[in-house]
C-alpha cells in the first residue's frame, strides 16, 4: 500500500476526537509521540467489555469466563503486533512501572563490579529502572554516547563499552525526540556475543515501525498502547527463556507461570479490551489472510506515509535561519517525530502560542530525555518543541503548520 492510496480521511472518521464539533475549534493533533488519540474501535471495545459486565478473573460465571478469555486474546492480539510468543507478553500500568518491577527481579542476575550499558539518547524510562539496578547491586553504569552533531548513538565505541563483565544492555528502538531509529540488530548481535541481556524500548517505535520481535533476538522489549491509538496500557514482552528464570515478587497464592507471575494484582481488563480495539484499527490499514499479516502490512503502510510526510517537514524546518533542528543525517531511518528549538524563545511561550493563535497541539520540554537535553544545552529555553505526525495527519495540517510558524517568525524576528 503506498501513500497515494492510504485513505487519511477515511482513517480520520474513526477518530472521535477529529469529528467536527460546536463546542470547541478543533484541535490539530500533533503531539503523538506524547500520546496519539484513540480510535473508536478502541473506545468501542472498553464499553463494550464494561457495559456487558465486569468480572474478575478465574470464576465459574461467564462473565469472568469472557475475562479470562479476553487477557488471553490480548495476549495473542500483541504477539502478532510484534511477532512473538503469546505467553511471553504481559500487562501492567505502563513501561516504566513494568520497567522497575523486572529490574527489581533481575537483581539476582547482576553481581558487584558487573556492568550494565545504557544510553543518552534514550527514555529515562529506559535509564533509571537499570541505573537503579546497578546501584542496588553495586554494578557499574555506562552511557553509549549521543553524537551531538548527527543525534545518533556513537556506535563506535561500542567494542570498547561492552565487555565480559556487561550483563545488560537497554536500548531504545526510536528516539522519543529525535525520531532516530536505533540499528538494534547491530547492538543486539554484539551484545549477545558477550552473553548480555537486551532490553528494547519499543514506546515510540510502536506507532511507527513493523517489529519483529523473534528476529530481532531480544530477551525484554516494552511498549505502550495509547502511542497506537489505544488506552493507557502497559505492554511488556520478555522472552520466554528468562521470563521462565525471572524471580518476580509476587503474592504466595497469584499464579507463578508465565506471563501471569509478572500481572500483580488485577489488570486493567477494560483497557485490554481496548488494546484489542486498536490493533483491529491498525488492521483496517493493511492486507492479508491473518491478522499477523494484516498488522505486519499496516505498520509498513504507516512508516511509508510517515517518512514522505516527515520530509516535507524536514525540509521546511532546515531552511529557516531561527530555527535548529535536531534531525539525523538523511541517509538514517527516523520516525515522522521532529524537535527544534527557536532562537532567543522560550519552547514553552511557542507551544503557547501554537495553541492559542491555531489550536495546534505541539508539545515542549526534555521529554524525558534529560541526558541527551542536558547534553545538547536545549533546557536553558525550556527544551525542544516537538512535532510529530500520526496517520490522521493530513498534508493541509502540515502546511498549516508551516503558515502558522512562519507567521510566528515574522511577528518575533522583526527587525
């Protein structure tokens, strides 16, 4: 499917929050990599789930029997999402609590003066949990540098960071800032030759790329489904060998299998229910027998219109004296996600005023990316404004935003 056919409108009508509405001037939604907005499927699905009536799970009634039976087809839903094993994905309240609670568990798997890498372009999300690992476990932390120039990992230091003593590496697959798409495959075949375990920060790489998680040969990747069109959900996969080994805290009684070991308390059925809902959207937009293949050709479709629609944007951002863009060289695959700074202007005074002259939704700050903002000197005027484009975007969105930031230049740079 190529960008030409992708129906953008078509997929705008199962956006209840894109509808037309008397109460308010409609909003352009360009702050997805902070959350995208929910297709009616999803909303459907939770209603649906509640008003048929709500049950724990593990009864006797149907009720809970259909509960019961939707965790599982949540389950199979993501496996053919990322391509891996139903057993080996599990539900919690979001990436970073999931994060911490597996980090917890690995404790037993990391000794004194063992070494744990992660880096500065990434989540904190996909810091800390570690960070706080290794200081429990008197570990030593080191960062895979940023490279201030080209916002892409310096893999060339890479042989010397990882050595015999490295039993983590934590990566993400996408820049949440930068849109840079990490070369996993590369870190994670150097990181297995020296036995260490992968963790993946799939968060805002989901919405974006197709991913194949039993290609990739990672043990742990996260994810979340209100980047893809769903609620506020967390999603973590961890392969099924260490999930096995995993030494999770638990209550005595829960189940002590796999996936269920790692769901403390009870989940969030409604939204897995809606998690079900946004991927039978993201299948309207692909092809195929299954819906493995329906989703697989769907993300492809996605990433497509998304690059054509970012270069419009890129080349726009790069010509414009007062703005800097943080964007990788061309040849470095990236997300639609774009951050740029204004020269002498507070990110959080543009986001202001982005909102209140066009109603447009940008957002500001680190993102949580504090490392790779502290390192780049971009938090003095509040961060970065990022922009980022989901498959409900049109082209007269996009000029649109041109218009508008033009028209901030020409009003802040008089001379």
């Amino acid at each position: 499917m190529s960008l030409t056919t992708l129906p953008v409108d078509s997929i705008r009508a199962h956006f209840p929050a894109l509808r037309p509405s008397s109460q308010h001037k409609p909003y352009i939604f360009f702050d997805g990599p902070g959350g995208t907005q929910m297709a009616q499927q999803a909303l459907d699905a939770m209603v649906n789930y509640i008003s048929g009536g709500m049950a724990n799970l593990h009864g006797m009634f149907g009720t809970s029997q259909a509960t019961d039976e939707l965790l599982e087809e949540g389950r199979r839903g993501m496996a053919d999402f990322l391509n891996c094993q139903p057993q080996e994905v599990a539900f919690g309240q979001n990436m970073t609590s999931l994060a911490f609670a597996i980090a917890r568990s690995l404790g037993g798997f990391i000794q004194p003066g063992d070494e744990i890498l992660v880096t500065e372009i990434d989540h904190r999300a996909n810091v800390d949990p570690w960070v706080t690992l290794a200081k429990d476990r008197g570990a030593v932390v080191k960062f895979i540098p940023v490279n201030p120039e080209t916002f892409t990992l310096e893999l060339n230091q890479l042989d010397k960071l990882l050595t015999t003593r490295t039993k983590l590496v934590a990566v993400s697959m996408s820049s949440n800032v930068t849109g840079t798409v990490t070369p996993v495959e590369d870190i994670i075949r150097r990181a297995k030759a020296v036995n260490a375990l992968v963790v993946l920060d799939a968060v805002h790489a989901a919405p974006h790329l197709p991913i194949d998680f039993q290609a990739l040969g990672a043990d742990i990747l996260f994810c979340s489904a209100y980047k893809f069109f769903g609620p506020h959900l967390g999603i973590a996969v961890v392969s099924a060998a260490l999930f096995e080994q995993l030494p999770v805290y638990k209550l005595a009684p829960a189940p002590a299998h796999i996936p269920d070991k790692l769901e403390t308390g009870t989940q969030n059925h409604e939204a897995i229910a809606g998690l079900l809902g946004a991927l039978d959207f993201i299948q309207t937009l692909g092809t195929g027998a299954t819906r493995k293949q329906r989703l697989r050709t769907a993300m492809e479709a996605i990433e497509k219109q998304e690059v054509e629609q970012a270069l419009m944007l890129e080349e726009f951002l790069q010509n414009l004296p007062p703005v800097r863009l943080y964007r990788a060289p061309t040849d470095t695959r990236k997300t639609p996600t774009l951050a740029f700074t204004l020269d002498g202007v507070n990110s959080r005074d543009a986001a202001a005023w982005f909102a209140d002259n066009y109603n447009m939704c940008i957002a500001h700050g680190h993102f949580y990316a504090s490392t790779m903002a502290d390192k780049l000197q971009v938090n003095e005027l509040g961060g970065w404004l990022r922009i980022g484009l989901a498959p409900y975007n049109t082209p007269e969105e996009i000029e649109l935003f041109k218009t508008a930031l033009l028209a901030f230049i020409d009003i802040h740079y008089k001379p």
